[in-house]
C-alpha cells in the first residue's frame, strides 16, 4: 500500500510540476506573435486548471497518508518532529506545498478571473490597462509558483535521500 500511495504521490507531483514549467517554458514563447495567442493560452490554462488541482489534491491527499504511515502525527505530538533534520526539512515541505497553494489559488481565482471581467465589462483604455495589469501580476504568480513548485521537488529529494 505504501509503495502505491509515493507512486501515486510521484506521479501527482510530475503532472502537477510539469503543467506549471509546460506553460511558461513551452507554451508562451512557442505562442508568442500568433494571433490567437491569447485564446492557445487562456484554452491550455483551463484544461490544466482541471488537471492541475486535480493533481495537486490527489498529491496532498497521498502526502498526508504518507505522513500518518510514516508516523508523522506521533512525532508531532511527542515534539520529535523538531528534533531531526527529517522533521525539520517534512516542516519546509508542508510550508512550501501551502505557499505553492496559495499562490495558485490566486493566480486562478483572482488575478486570471479579474483580467478576465475587466476584459468584458468595456474597452475603456482604463479597463484594458487593468486588465494588462493583472496579466503582468498572474505571470509573476505564476512564476512564483513554479519557482515554489520546483523547491517542493527540491526539499522532497532531500527528505528522501537525506542532506548531504
């Protein structure tokens, strides 16, 4: 059961982490001075909004059953957890996996939504300058995220293999 949960916990991860460095690496700069360029975009960012969460839930369900078989919840509560450089680094992970979730429930839920209306409210200048605003601000959170995202990686590594 535990070998299947860190595959399926892997597998979350690659799909999730892959998605995020896909966009921005791949999809932007191929799209870039294509006419539909927006729609390419705005259509990938829905379909790996589906995957994605669905991914990242499946990854932090799988990451919590891993943690209750690895003890977590006893280590914890004795405050072992604190005394090892496992625990410590299991810590940064939980920390880095929530700002990575933050970051993305930003990017989809406000800054990608709030383009998105002031795009169709009018064509002002002022609603086209806001909307070009919270594009700028949804690429950096998307940046951020997959800067987090690859830290997550980076962290889950050494937990694995221990620090060197």
């Amino acid at each position: 059961m535990y070998q299947l949960l860190v595959f399926v916990h892997i597998l979350a991860a690659v799909v999730w982490i892959g998605g995020v460095v896909f966009i921005p690496l791949v999809l932007m700069p191929a799209t870039r001075g294509m006419p539909q360029r927006a729609e390419v975009i705005t259509a990938a960012g829905r379909r790996f909004r589906v995957v994605g969460w669905a991914a990242l839930a499946l990854g932090v369900a799988t990451g919590l059953a891993i943690a209750y078989l690895r003890g977590v919840p006893r280590l914890l509560l004795t405050g072992e957890l604190w005394e090892s450089s496992w625990g410590r680094l299991f810590v940064a992970k939980v920390l880095l996996v929530g700002a990575m979730i933050a970051l993305s429930l930003t990017h989809d839920l406000l800054l990608v939504a709030a383009g998105r209306t002031m795009r169709r409210k009018d064509a002002s200048g002022e609603a086209v300058a806001r909307a070009a605003r919270y594009r700028r601000l949804s690429s950096i959170a998307a940046q951020a995220m997959g800067l987090v995202a690859l830290a997550v990686l980076a962290v889950a590594v050494l937990l694995v293999r221990g620090l060197p």
